[in-house]
C-alpha cells in the first residue's frame, strides 16, 4: 500500500508541473508584440520616416529607450534666440553662417573643428540629448520638418511633418510650435511617437520648466502656464508679453509699453508674483548667464548692452549692432541679421572681437 500510494503522489506531481509549463507557453505566445505598420523604414536618403501625421497620435504608446533619457536639449535663452548654438560636456556645437547653415562641433580652445554631416543643412532650434542631435530642418522641403541625427552625423530620422519652430527637448519629449495648426503648441516623443496637441493658444514663445509649460500669446496681453500634458492652464500675468526666458526660478521677458515696438526688460516669480521692470533701454533679443542679462539696446543703435538680473550694473560691451545672442564661458555670439545663425564673439568685457565667418 504505501509503494501505491507513493506512486500515486509522483505521478500527481508530474501531472501538475507539466500544466503549469504548458500554462507558461501559452502566456507568453499570446502576448508577442505586433508589428507596427506606422514604423517601416524608408530606404531613401538614409532617412526614417517615424511617424504619419493623420495617423492616431496613440497609435504606439510603448515607451523606447532612447524616450526615457532625461535632460534638456539646450537652455531656455538659447531656443528663444533661435537655437543656432548647443553646449555640451565636451563640445560646443553651433550653426555656421555660411552657405545653407551646415553645423559644426569643436572643442571649446576651438581645435578639432569639423562638420557633423556634410550632406545636411538648416539647423535651427538645435537640442542635443544623449547621442541625439534634434532640430528643425530650415532647408528641406516642404521644411521645418522636426529631425535627429546622431552626433557622429549618422542615422538621420524623420520625426514629424509639421512645419515646427520653438523646439524644445525636455525628458523624453518635443516641445514645439506648430505653425501649420495657427501656431498651436504640441508635443511629441523623442522617438516620434505620442504626437499631442497642449494648447489652442496661439503661441509666440514658450519655455517647458518643471512640469509646466509657459507662454505668451500672439496679439494678445497675457503669460500663461499649461501643465504639460495640456491640462490646468492658469493666467499669471496679464501684461501684453513678447519673448520669454527662464532662468533660476524667475521670468524675464518683454514687455511691450508703447507702439511702435518698444520693449521693455520685465521679471516676475514664476507664480506671477513681485513684477518688476529692470531696464529702461528699449530692449531686442537677450539671453542670461551668470547673474547678467545681455541684450540688444534700440535705444542705442542696437549695441550690445548688458545688466545684472537685479537691474544694476548696465552697460555697454560691444558697439555694434546686435541680433541673437549666446553666451558661452567668456564669450558673447552674436547675429546681425535675427534669421542667420552667429557671424561674430566678443569677450564679455567687450575687449576682445572676432569674426566668425571667416
């Protein structure tokens, strides 16, 4: 009885551990990935088409590894100038003025200098995350198409169709404005997928800064912040704004007093609170760093001006005209044409000047 009973209990055994294998293989047939129709690779031009627009903006909602790199692509005031220069750790990449805006990578003494792909043109709005290189393709066609390219120069991909400005990469996604949906703002995947619509608005610049997006509006008085999935938009001033920077727990931006165009340098806590104008000048583009605003004054020929972030200390750098402006260590980049990447460095004190196009 007990050599019976004995094989009574193996063979139960064995009869339950073969259900639970065939209950494993059955799990995991039934729950192989299906192939997205919306990711085929193109063969031309070593370009890869990652998403259709007109296709549903939830049609692939499954994160990539590339998606959930953290970080931003390039600082507030540099895409409120354009984009046209990107830091990293090791390398200053910048856009030259030459020709069709091919970009450049050097080192910061300026040696090792060469371009990233030389088949590529129209940088604008450039982010760097990762070993990604993001940006608007001015030149292409129909253009300011949203593309990355690696920072070797290989492995360009198509990340949308729209005409896109304003690119700013935060966490794993594209901010931009959409200037074929009346200037809209938008977000999208770093991978191209998850295409949303955050706002209606029609948006004339943006900064993404913790969980919030702020903006102001084109033909209208007020700064906004939309959380970033578009959801819980709160007016926090309602002066009539024009471009705006973040920088360390404030908004600086301009503040339009008068016709015709007069600016004038604003601050306020990102609540909206303890608004305050810093400068009297008539102020064109400006960027931050360390403490200093630099900005071209129209009311001096559009010199190029700077003053502490408490509005002391104002005073001239460079006697020449100024467009868009970077700062990078010791040097201030800067156009004298707004659509054309920097001709020209000057040393933050002023004593020091080169041309960049030669």
């Amino acid at each position: 009885m007990e050599k019976r009973k004995l094989i009574l209990i193996i063979t139960g055994a064995i009869l339950v551990i073969g259900a639970v294998v065939l209950l494993l293989f059955l799990q995991l047939w039934s729950t192989d990935e299906p192939v997205d129709i919306n990711h085929t690779p193109e063969t031309n031009d070593n370009v890869v088409t990652i998403n259709v627009i007109g296709s549903s903006p939830e049609a692939d909602e499954t994160p990539r590894s590339d998606v959930t790199v953290p970080g931003r692509g390039n600082t507030p005031g540099n895409i409120t100038n354009l984009g046209y220069i990107v830091e990293t750790e090791d390398w200053l990449y910048i856009a030259s003025p030459n020709g069709m805006m091919p970009l450049y990578r050097e080192r910061y003494d300026g040696s090792e200098r060469h371009e990233v792909n030389p088949e590529e043109r129209g940088f604008t709005y450039i982010n760097i995350v990762g070993d990604w290189i993001y940006y608007s393709n001015m030149t292409g066609d129909p253009g300011r198409n949203i593309y990355r390219i690696r920072t070797d120069g290989t492995g360009k991909e198509k990340l949308n169709d729209d005409n896109s400005s304003w690119l700013s990469v935060v966490d794993g996604w594209i901010y931009y404005v959409n200037n074929d949906d009346d200037f809209s703002l938008y977000r999208i995947r770093t991978d191209g997928y998850g295409r949303e619509k955050i706002s209606d608005s029609q948006i004339r610049t943006f900064n993404a800064m913790d969980e919030w997006v702020y903006y102001s509006v084109k033909d209208e008085a007020g700064i906004y912040r939309v959380n970033m999935d578009g959801s819980n938009r709160i007016s926090i001033c309602d002066e009539r704004a024009d471009i705006l920077i973040i920088e360390d727990g404030w908004i600086y931006f301009l503040v339009l007093i008068d016709t015709p165009f007069i600016n004038k340098l604003h601050k306020m806590r990102l609540d909206g609170s303890e608004c305050e104008r810093i400068a009297e000048d008539d102020v064109w583009f400006f960027n931050i760093s360390n403490g200093w605003i630099y900005y071209g004054n129209n009311s001096d020929e559009r010199y190029l001006y700077r003053i502490r972030t408490d509005g002391t200390e104002r005073g001239l750098v460079y006697a020449d005209k100024t467009e868009t402006i970077y700062i990078v260590g010791e040097w201030v980049y800067f156009s004298q044409i707004a659509s054309r990447p920097p001709m020209y460095r000057v040393r933050t004190d002023g004593l020091e000047h080169e041309n960049l196009m030669n």
